[in-house]
C-alpha cells in the first residue's frame, strides 16, 4: 500500500471544522485591521531562501526540500513566507501603489525536520507582513493581531515573549561580547553548540542541552548592547503593550531561527503543546527588503502555525463547535421511488437547503439510521398509502411533529421549510 510521506498528513474530513473554524477567524480579524490577502507559488528560485532566510540558519542549511527541475533551476518548496511576499512585493513594484502594504496569508510550508508533535514536513502558516514603516505601532499591532487571534480561540496557556536583536551595527557588538564570553567555555559546548559558535552565535541560546544552557547562565544580555533607535522603539512596544493589556514578558535569549530579523522579535508559546511550543513567532525585518533588491523599506511580520494551535486548542479543550446538521434527509419506503425523490432533493438544494438521501438502496431501517448520523432536522418519507394519495410525511425531528403534504410540489414544500426553519 502507498502510504503519505513521513510527517507529512492528510486533513481529513472529521479535522475540517475546527480547520475552517480558524481560517474564518484568520480572515475576520486581518480584515478587521485592515490587511488585504496575498497568494504566491508554492516552490520559488532557491537563492531567494537562501539569500532572505540566511546561509547559516537550520532552514537553509538542511531543511530544505530544494531540486533541479528539468530547465537546470534550483528551485525550493516555500518554508515560509517573509522571503516569498517580499519578493513578489519587489516584483510588482508594490510599494508604488501604496507607501505601506498590509498583507496576510494562509499557506502550506514545506521544512524537512525530523517530525515530532507539532512538528511536521508539509505543515501550514497564516501570518501577516506589513511593508514600508518602521513605526514601533505596527511591531504591536502584529503582537496584537496574533494575540487577538489565539485569544478567541479561547486558549488560556499562552505567554507572548519579547526581545530586540538590535541594528547590525549593535548586534555585531553584542555577538563579539558573547564569543569573548564563551571562548574559554567553548570546549565545554555541545557539538551543535560549538558550530553555532563559529557559523551563528546567537543561535546558541536555542540549545535544548541543560549543560550548554548553564554555561550561557552569566551570558551578557543583549538589551544592555541596543543602539538608542532600537532601544526607544521597543520601550514604545512595551508601554504599548501595557496600554491595550495584552501580557508579555522580555526574553533575552528569544534570538530566533531566520537571519533577517532586526529590532522588535516576539513569539508566542503555549503550554499545552509540549516541547513544540512556539505558536507563533516573528518581529522586523529592516534590511530584508534591499537585500532581496528592493529599494531600502521597513518590514514587520509574524508566522503562526495552525496544525500547533488546533494542537492546542484540542488539548485545552476550547473549540467546541457546534454538529454540522444537514435539513433535510429523504427515507424512501420504496428504493423505486429514488428517480421522483431525487427531483425534490435537487429542487430542495437549488433553493439553499442542505440534502441528502440514500444512494446505496438501503432499508427503512438503515435510512433512517442515516437521517441521524447527520442530524437531519427533517426526515422526508416517500412511500407507501401516502405516496398512493400523491402525498408525502414531513416529520420536523426537534419536536417529533409530522405533516402531511402534496408530493410533486417542491414549491409549496420550500415555502414551508423556509418558514419552519
Ligand atoms: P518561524 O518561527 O520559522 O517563523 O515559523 C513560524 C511558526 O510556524 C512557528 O512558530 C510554528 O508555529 C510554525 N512552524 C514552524 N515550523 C514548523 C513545523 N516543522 N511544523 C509545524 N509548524 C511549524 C517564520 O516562518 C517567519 N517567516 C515568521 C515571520 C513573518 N517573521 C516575520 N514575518
């Protein structure tokens, strides 16, 4: 048997409510702050990855699904979107039409990882990219946007998390601190460590090792090396966090997995997940834009995963959508009366109503059985001294009441459905 592809899965049927149910709010609350969607191809030129994600990172540097197709291009499967909506951005000279685009997106991403819960190979992200300020505001308003979002989901175990990675200028600083702080533990260092310390330093923070974590216990902070833009800007997105009560702590050691981030970072973790705990993360990206070969433009944006929160929200227990009824199900007494029942069926959808009846010449008994399974509000039976006198029973299944009706009247039958229901 050919079976899916390892930590790769199929959305089935039983899962699309609560999919559909975070897509809705996805869209309501981009809307709401007034975002325009944007769709760009699943696979891109692989330089634009390597080039917008960083050489260095885990992404570029073995996560990848990249091939040659036939023309001899090196192209790769999206494993986010920033580089992908920066570039289209470019493309379509985007910044032309307006000085501040709002973008969000809803998309699969493609990351070979090692799969795990809450983490997979083909997983999907919403997220947002707002391109062409600089204004700490829109720092928050991703924040807020994100928050908003898990928020009336209902999850309760969530904890928004702050840090500032600076301006190059003052990261470089800071990086040259932290070697000079871990040279002479160097030695002592985890192997991924130890490569980190050579190709990323920064990176080191996310160390799952406890001993790697102890060494990095009197590490220099990164707040105390920020220049003073990047300083004031993130003491605006404090107090404004404050302001609208969305609760956040600073995390000096939220470095992040992607290289072109500068200033304001964030993620938001939930503790219901385990060790896959980051919903969401994201933060600014000044310098992206050139480098992909725009013109010098202000972006800032985040990615949250979907398969992680409605991870989260089946273990906290908070979506609890309402059954998917369906109006109207036909039980026919006689499987010979299919053809007439089908041109009331077709008749009932054509007006709105959602219905259905047996295709598989199945008893009384089981269609009935049927009726149930998708909670019918109606049950329709076509058959026997009723059917003789050209009519039909509606029996109303909330309230057990049953009405007698012409048959081969779909109007009459639809006004009263329309009335009833
Ligand atoms: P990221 O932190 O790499 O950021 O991914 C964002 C979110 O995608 C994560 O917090 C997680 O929920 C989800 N995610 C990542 N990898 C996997 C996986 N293998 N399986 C399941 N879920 C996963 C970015 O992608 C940036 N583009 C975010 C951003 C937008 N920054 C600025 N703008």
């Amino acid at each position: 048997m050919i079976k899916a592809i390892t930590g790769i899965k199929d959305i089935l049927p039983s899962e699309i409510p609560s999919w559909s149910h975070l897509e809705e709010a996805i869209h309501s609350v981009f809307k709401n702050y007034n975002y325009k969607e944007i769709r760009t191809p699943v696979f891109e030129e692989t330089t634009l990855f390597s080039r917008g994600i960083g050489e260095e990172t885990d992404i570029v540097g073995k996560e990848m699904y990249t091939f040659t197709d036939r023309s001899g291009t090196s192209v790769t499967l999206k494993p986010e979107m920033t580089a992908a909506v920066v570039r289209a951005y470019v493309e379509h000279s985007l910044g032309k039409q307006q000085p501040l685009n709002k973008l969000y997106y809803i998309s699969p991403m493609f990351r070979q990882e090692r799969p795990q819960a809450g983490r997979l190979r083909q997983f999907h992200q919403f997220g947002g990219e707002a391109i062409g300020s600089s204004s700490p505001l829109l720092d928050v308003e991703m924040i807020d946007i994100a928050y908003n979002i898990l928020n009336n989901l209902g999850l309760k175990d969530i904890l928004v998390k702050i840090n500032s990675l600076g301006i190059p200028g003052s990261r470089e600083r800071y990086k040259e601190e932290l070697r000079n702080y871990l040279a002479e533990k160097k030695e002592m260092l985890s192997e991924d460590s130890r490569r980190r310390f050579d190709k990323n330093i920064l990176r080191i923070f996310d160390s799952k090792i406890d001993n790697d974590q102890n060494l990095l216990k009197d590490a220099p902070l990164i707040l105390d090396y920020l220049d003073d833009e990047s300083k004031s800007d993130f003491d605006m997105v404090q107090s404004m966090l404050e302001r609208l009560n969305i609760p956040f702590e600073i995390d000096q050691r939220l470095v992040r997995g992607l290289d072109y981030y500068t200033k304001t970072t964030f993620e938001i973790i939930s503790g219901s997940v385990g060790s896959q705990n980051a919903l969401c993360g994201g933060g600014r990206y000044d310098l992206l834009i050139e480098q992909l070969g725009g013109e010098p433009t202000p972006g800032v944006g985040f990615a949250a995963g979907i398969e992680r929160i409605l991870l989260a929200c089946e273990n906290e227990n908070v979506l609890n959508l309402p059954e998917d009824k369906i109006d109207v199900y036909f039980v026919l007494l006689d499987n010979e009366l299919k053809i007439e029942a089908f041109e009331l069926v077709h008749n009932l959808r054509s007006a709105g109503f959602k219905v259905d009846l047996d295709y598989m010449d199945r008893s009384v008994k089981a269609q009935m059985r049927e009726a149930n399974k998708y909670s019918s509000r109606f049950v329709i039976f076509i058959g026997g001294e009723e059917y003789a006198s050209g009519k039909m029973n509606v029996k109303n299944m909330q309230d057990g009441n049953q009405f007698i009706m012409p048959l081969g009247n779909s109007e009459e039958l639809i006004k009263w459905l329309v009335e009833v229901k």
